[in-house]
C-alpha cells in the first residue's frame, strides 16, 4: 500500500485576514443589558494560521493579524497589523508586513478630524517600506445601530523605499468605509484607500478590502475577506496588484456577557433531551478556499459531500471529497477520495454491512486504489445526540502506485463516532484500518474527523483533518499524511 506521500497541515484553507473595521459586531445593541456595565471602549481580536507541507512537495505558509478598535463619546480609533509568509520549494512566495492606525475626535455628530498612518514592507515587490502619514477630515454619511457609512480626505505625506531608489513626496489620502450589520451574528464591510501623489495623480498606491464576518461564539467568529493591493508605479517586472481572498477564524479578547440573570435574553437555546437519530436523508457540502494572485501566485481549494439516509432498517452513507494546491504553478495537492456504504439493521444495534472506498492522488502517484469490503456492525451507543458503531470484516484491494497494479485482500476494522455538542456544535470522526493477513506488517491507517459550528440553521463553518499511515510506503515515499482544512458547510 502507499499513501499520500506528502505530510501537511493546513489551518484554515484560507487564513484570515482582519481588516480594518471600526467595530466588529454590535450584539450588545441586540441585548436587553439594563442594569448592566458596559465593558472597556476598547475591543481587540487577533488571528494567526499555518500552513504545512512535507514530503515530495515542499511548502509553508502563515500569517498573523491583530486589530484594536476604540469607540468612546468623543474619540475613536483603531491599531492594526499582518503579517503573510509563504515558501514553496525553499523559494519565498510571500513575505509581506503592514501595519496601520488611525485616531479621530468626533467634532459633532457627522463630522470627526483625525490623523492616520501605516506601514507596509513586501519582499516579493521589491518594496522595502512605505510610510504613509496624513491628516483626516471626515464625514459619516450613515451612522447608527446597523450601518455606518464614512468618507474621509486629507493632505499626506510618503517615504518609501523600492529596490535601490528611495523616495519622499506630498500625498492625498482618499478614504471610504462601509459596514452593516446583516443579522445579530453577522456583518459586512468595506473599505477603500487611494494615496496618489500630488503632482503626478497616475503614481498612487491603493488598498481595497471587503469580507463578511459572522460570530460562532462569544469569542470566536467566522471570517471571509478579499484584500487587493495595488502600486501604480511598481519595480520592474513586478506586477501591479497582489489579491488575496482569505477564509478562517478571529478571536475577540472580549465577548458578550454570561447570561447571569433569570429571565435575561441570552442568544443560547435551552438543550433537549436525547433522542433516536433523525430518519431520512441528511446531506452537507462544504467548501474551502484561498486565492493569491499578482507578484505570488497560490491557489488552495477543497470540496467534500456528505449524504445519509436512515431508515428503522437501512442506512446509508456517502463521503466524498477532492483537494486541489498550486503555488507558482507547481502542485502540491490533487486529491479525489469518495466511500459509499449500505448496511442492512438486524435489530436496533446489529447490522450487516457493505460498501466501497476509491482513493486517487496525483502528487503520491496513486492512480486509483479500489477498495469493496463487507462489515459486521454494532452501536455501543445510538442517540440524537451521540452515536458509536464498531466494524470488522474482509475487504479486497485492487490499486495502481507509482505505475504498478497490485490487489489483494484484506481484513477491515472501523469505528465511527458522532456527537452532537451543543445547539450549534457537531463532531464527526471515523477510524479505518485495513491489514493485508498475509503480511500483518503491511498496514494501512486513515483518521478523520471534522467539527461543525453552525453559523445559521443551514450554514456552517468547518473545520476538518485526515491522517493517513501506511507503514510500508513505497520507494521515496512518506508513511504519513496529515491535512487540516477550514470552509463552509451547507446542509441540505
């Protein structure tokens, strides 16, 4: 047997990007909080992820965020930095540092008078740094409990050095920002900068950013964003604009208050008791993605499928999924995995089963690896809330690695958990082992598991990882296969 010859990890499919917002979400606006202090001014939330390949494929990539934004009576303002690295064969993709802040006194209702300043430094633009300074008169157009609206204008000036030239001149910051809160959970925004240079208008440097925000938890939130960077006047050879669309998670220092009061709205439903699992068909799709282009150039993507009908003596089960990676045009994941399983129920507990599972990887040479096997089943536990099944029985393997076709057969052991956390928590994870009896050192091991947290009745954010151990790989090849993965489930 040979698995993916490649071990990975990918925390969140697509980091995440904070943005420069005012104010991340406005809940306590939705929540009777009478006789309640409010908490500080200040709301701070910081993200980090990772990304790791090793084996045939080579890779890493990470990024830290950190954004803090204060509202009083009178005053606000906002700090901000991330940083974005990335490598792929030894060769750095993405190197790249921004930080930002703004503060502004509020002269009436409308209009506030401020000063803003960032920083930006990236290696594969050659840029290595830009200072921008300016004063700020703004306007909020739409200010209240759901929208806000805000252009802002102002003399600058820049210090930037690219390549072996440095450069200083007088700017004008043009600035617009827009957010809404679309639910008492979710948000939009959008925000745009354009600094160009006052006696040349075509030299100006511009930064876009646009995403949809919605809480999990009291803490955590579910973040999808685009950000494009674009230099008018770039070195030689280096593109004009770097886009990035990025998905993963913020963690927010301070979160709503416990319900602590009898009677007090809170947004937590009261859990019910455990029942029978659902009958009938269920079915999830899910969704990961994160995009870079202009002067690197990356793609990671995933897809999976999840279908189950339950019946008082049937069930049915489908798995499928595929996984795609590109950095600067070499790959470095091509994955199609899919497992479909029918068992026949003897009575609440027992069943008898039969199913098949097909593996194809590009970058661990697996051409296809078939496997049809039949499996002796019991729940040691069966509710709607918690469900635990063991399995053992023959398999047969037909499969073609680096160019040679073999099949074999096999003997199959599985367990299969699923739990129901809370309102809006599930876990799901599966343990298959399949041993050639003819060789018993000849094993192959796949863990995999993924947690749901709702974000709407139908919508979720996932995240999901797969472990694969094969303890006699082939020639060059990895005995282990490691990937974590973060995106957007949907269930029908």
């Amino acid at each position: 047997m040979n698995p993916s010859k490649t071990f990975s990890l990918l925390l969140a499919s697509a980091p995440v990007l904070l943005a420069a917002t005012e104010k991340p979400l406005d809940l306590e606006e939705k929540i009777d909080l009478s006789g309640v202090v409010t908490g500080s001014p200040w709301e701070v939330t910081a993200a980090a992820s990772v990304a790791l390949a090793q084996g045939n494929a080579e890779s890493l990539a990470y990024s830290l965020q950190g954004l803090a934004t204060y509202e009083g009576p009178q005053w606000e303002g906002l700090l901000g930095a991330d940083y974005f690295y990335a490598e792929n064969e030894g060769v750095t993709s993405t190197d790249s540092l921004r930080l930002f802040g703004q503060g502004q006194r509020l002269l009436g209702e409308r209009f506030y008078l401020g000063a803003a300043a960032s920083y930006l430094q990236d290696e594969l633009a050659d840029l290595d740094y830009r200072v921008d300074a300016a004063g700020v008169l703004g306007y909020h157009f739409l200010k209240d409990d759901r929208t806000k609206l805000s252009f802002e204008f102002g003399p600058g000036y820049a210090w930037e050095q690219q390549g072996d030239e440095r450069d200083d001149f007088v700017t004008l910051r043009f600035a617009q920002r827009f957010e809404h809160e679309l639910s008492v959970r979710s948000k939009v925004w959008q925000s745009v900068v354009m600094t160009p240079r006052v006696e040349d208008f075509g030299d100006y440097f511009l930064t876009f950013e646009a995403g949809v925000e919605s809480r999990l938890s009291e803490h955590w939130a579910w973040r999808a964003s685009l950000r494009y960077l674009h230099d008018s006047t770039p070195e030689a050879d280096k593109e004009e604009g770097d886009l990035a669309l990025l998905f993963g998670l913020s963690y927010a220092l301070g979160g709503l208050p416990e319900a602590a009061e009898e009677g007090r709205r809170t947004l937590k439903p009261v859990e019910e008791a455990a029942t029978d699992p659902k009958m009938g068909w269920v079915s999830t799709a899910a969704l990961g993605l994160s995009l870079a282009k202009g002067n690197s150039d990356s793609l990671q993507g995933n897809v999976a499928y999840h279908s189950a009908f339950r019946s008082e003596r049937r069930e049915f089960f489908f798995d499928g999924s595929y996984a795609y990676g590109q950095s600067d045009g070499d790959t470095s994941t091509d994955a199609l995995a899919a497992d479909a399983r029918f068992n026949w129920l003897f009575n609440e507990r027992l069943y008898l089963g039969t199913g098949v599972g097909y593996l194809r990887d590009d970058v661990a040479e697996v051409s296809y690896r078939l496997t049809p096997n039949v499996l002796l089943g019991y729940y040691l536990l069966k509710n709607e809330t918690m469900t635990l099944a063991l399995e053992g029985g023959p398999a047969y393997v037909f499969e073609e690695v680096d160019g040679v076709s073999d099949n074999y057969f096999a003997l199959r052991a599985a367990e299969r958990f699923t739990w129901n956390i809370g309102p809006r928590l599930d876990f799901k994870q599966s343990l298959v082992v399949d041993i050639d009896p003819s060789d018993a050192d000849n094993t192959l091991t796949t863990l995999s598991a993924h947690l749901d947290a709702d974000l709407s009745e139908k919508l979720a954010w996932r995240l999901a990882g797969t472990y694969v151990y094969d303890n006699q790989p082939g020639e060059g090849l990895k005995e282990e296969d490691l990937t974590l993965t973060s995106g957007i489930a949907y269930e029908f």
